[in-house]
C-alpha cells in the first residue's frame, strides 16, 4: 500500500501496486478530482505536481486502510463478467485492482449546496 501526501499531509492510502499508484497520478481524471474535491472547504491539490508525493504507508495507515474495508466490505466486488463484455480473467483484476482510501474528511457536495 502506499500512500498520498499532498504538501506534506497524508491525504490517501491506495492499495495497488506501485507502478499502478504511480500511474493513478498521471491520470488527469484523478488531478480533476483532487483539485475540485474540497475538506473544510478547501481544495486537496493545489495543482502544483511538486506537491504531490507518494511513499510506502505506514503500519498505522496500512492498519486504517484495512479496518475501513472490513467495516464497508469493499471487497465484495463482483469477479469479471465476460456476459457483460468483461474480457478480464480474475490476474488482471487483482493486478488492475486500485483501492483508495482518504485520510481526510471529504467535504460532501450535499452540504455544500444547501
């Protein structure tokens, strides 16, 4: 598992392969979201590609992650489906697999407008 810093501040655990994480922050999808998600009303990502790193997550982050998928059963996803125009075999998936998890409080979109 590893983990985003954003300036400084752990600010998600992804459990993936490294070369995958890596990926994810080349992804402008990801920057998007990282730019308009806001906690305490203020942005994660600022834009700037200096700001954000990734490390190895620490025992306590790694032990954070896991608690939070038992508790919402993330696991639970169903396997490939070749029926509905899934191709990939159950080693893609696992390999492909990217599970994210925010340290922060994630402002809601819902409070925001109301």
């Amino acid at each position: 598992m590893f983990t985003l810093d954003i300036d400084g501040t752990p600010v998600a655990i992804i459990r993936s392969t490294e070369a995958r994480a890596r990926e994810l922050l080349d992804v402008e999808g990801f920057k998007d979201d990282l730019r308009t998600m806001t906690s305490d009303g203020r942005p994660l990502w600022s834009g700037r590609a200096e700001a954000l790193t990734l490390r190895p997550s620490t025992e306590e982050e790694t032990e954070t992650f896991e608690d939070a998928m038992d508790e919402d059963e993330f696991d639970d996803e169903p396997a490939a489906d070749p029926a509905k125009g899934d191709s990939r075999d159950a080693s893609e998936d696992e390999e492909d697999d990217v599970d994210i998890l925010f340290l922060v409080d994630i402002d809601d979109d819902e409070e925001d407008a109301g």
